[in-house]
C-alpha cells in the first residue's frame, strides 16, 4: 500500500483568487517558507513543468527536484507528480479547491507515495514528516493569499496594457487582490494618444480625470472631462477618450460589475490602427 497524506485549510479569499495565486508557481518563494527558487521548463495553459529548490536544510543540503502540474480548474482540481524523483519511487499530489462561502475557500493536499529501499526514510516515516510540514505550509500559504488582498498596489506593480492605445493599468481586480464586484486602474494619456473605441456589455464604467483635460466620446456625444470632474459609462454604451491637449492626461477608472469572463468584458469596436487611419485631433 503506497503512503498516504491528506490535509485541508481554509482560506478567507475567493476560490478565483486563491486558485490563481497558489497555481503561479513563479511565485511560491513567496508562499511557501521552505522553497527558495522555482524555475518554469515548460508551460501551456493546461500545464506547468518546473523546477523546484528548497532552502537549505539544518546540514547545508539543497534539494531540488523537477515537477509536473496538470490543472483543471474547470473541476477545480490540479494533479502533480515527481518528473524527477529522487528517494521517492513515485510522489503523486492532488490539490483540490471548494468554495465553502463566497470569500472563502476550502484546499485540501493529498500526497501518494512509495520511498525507495535505498532511501534514509522510510514510508512511515516520510508521511510523519510530510503531514506535520503540511501543516505549517498551508498556515504559511493561507497567510501570505489573504496578505495579498489589503497590499497596496502600485502602477509599477501591474504591466501596462496598450492594445488600445495609450499605458493602461489596471490595480485592483480579481487577479491582485481577489475583487468580486470590479476593477480599477489608471490610464495615463500623452498627448495624441486614445483609449479605442469599445463597449462593456456587462459593466458600468465610471471615469475620473485626476490630471489634465480629457475628450470622451460617448456614443454620438463628445465632451471634455477636466481634472476633478468624472462621466459615467453605461452598459453597451460605445465609448473612446482621446487626449487633444498638449499635456499628460491622468485617468482613474472603476468598472463593475465583473463580465463572467475576462474575455467577454471588453468590445471593442475600432482597432488602434483604424483610429490612427482617420484620427484628426
């Protein structure tokens, strides 16, 4: 009978939240207390295959192994093995997640495994050894994911999006800090430069002019927002704004509520390119 190990903790985030940071395995020397290094070999959508270096241990070793994960998050449900396996014959994990209330979530670890005959351990011992270190990484996991969701986020934290023209940012949302109800950010504008024309089908937008002067097209409506003063977006509402000044405009948007998907949040309705064809400012 192979070794068994099943933990569980409960994480005040939601299962969106708590999914996407404890899958990003670049970032789990900032996780986990024992893991110095990751290093991804390869990756898709479905899958990470990466190297893993602990800290380490109590007689200078450092030991490093290469893993497999498989993600479903369609089941929300990650499967990993041991490409790499050391004293372990084999070492196969299951990550299981459930949402248990609409800002918390349920993980639960399981480890199956067999030690080699040559290894220092063995199984009994290993499923000791793994099952009190469990805990304290879960405790540690379970700290630093709702640590995230009051961090304060800077412009400099988040890469900037300018598919649709100028630096667009966005701060606070389900990826950073496990948002539910929408996001927010900055758009800073140099002059001549646009926010293309699109349309949110499931949110409102409100947008706020902190810095400068501001054209938004609203529809057939064209208006100048100046520093301190906002406009309000509607759902399906086609909207552009454009920068016609000589100086820097600063934006702060907030949309709500969250599209069911990233993807289906965003219309757009004009490429950069068409905009840039016939732009007149």
């Amino acid at each position: 009978m192979p070794a068994h190990t099943s933990n569980e903790i409960v994480v005040d985030a939601p299962i969106d939240f708590v999914w996407a940071v404890t899958n990003d395995v670049r970032s789990w020397p900032n996780l986990f207390t024992e893991y110095a290094a990751t290093e991804v070999l390869e990756e898709s959508p479905e899958s990470v295959t990466f190297r893993l270096t602990m800290h380490p241990d109590e007689k200078g070793n450092v030991w490093s192994w290469v893993s497999l994960r498989e993600l479903d998050r369609a089941n929300w449900t990650v499967r990993a093995r041991r490409v790499e396996t050391g004293f372990f014959e084999y070492m196969n994990l299951r990550w299981e997640y459930e949402q248990v209330e609409e800002e918390r979530t349920r993980m639960r670890w399981e480890q199956d495994f067999t030690m080699k005959p040559q290894a220092p351990i063995d199984d009994e011992g290993m499923r000791e050894r793994l099952d009190r270190n469990t805990v304290i990484q879960m405790k540690a996991v379970k700290e630093a994911v709702e640590a995230r969701r009051s961090r304060v986020v800077g412009v400099n934290d988040v890469p900037a999006n300018r598919r649709r023209g100028a630096d667009l940012r966005t701060l606070l949302s389900p990826a950073t800090v496990g948002t539910g109800c929408g996001f927010s950010g900055t758009v800073l504008l140099e002059p001549g430069e646009v926010i293309t024309e699109h349309y949110h089908p499931y949110s409102e937008e409100f947008i706020h002019v902190v810095q400068g002067e501001l054209r938004v097209d609203l529809g057939e409506q064209r208006q100048t927002v100046r520093a301190d003063q906002a406009v309000f977006v509607p759902k399906n509402a086609r909207h552009r704004i454009v920068n016609e000044s000589d100086a820097p405009v600063r934006v702060v948007f907030f949309l709500s509520p969250l599209a069911p998907r990233p993807d289906l949040g965003h219309v757009d309705t004009e490429t950069l390119a068409e905009w840039q064809a016939g732009a007149t400012v």
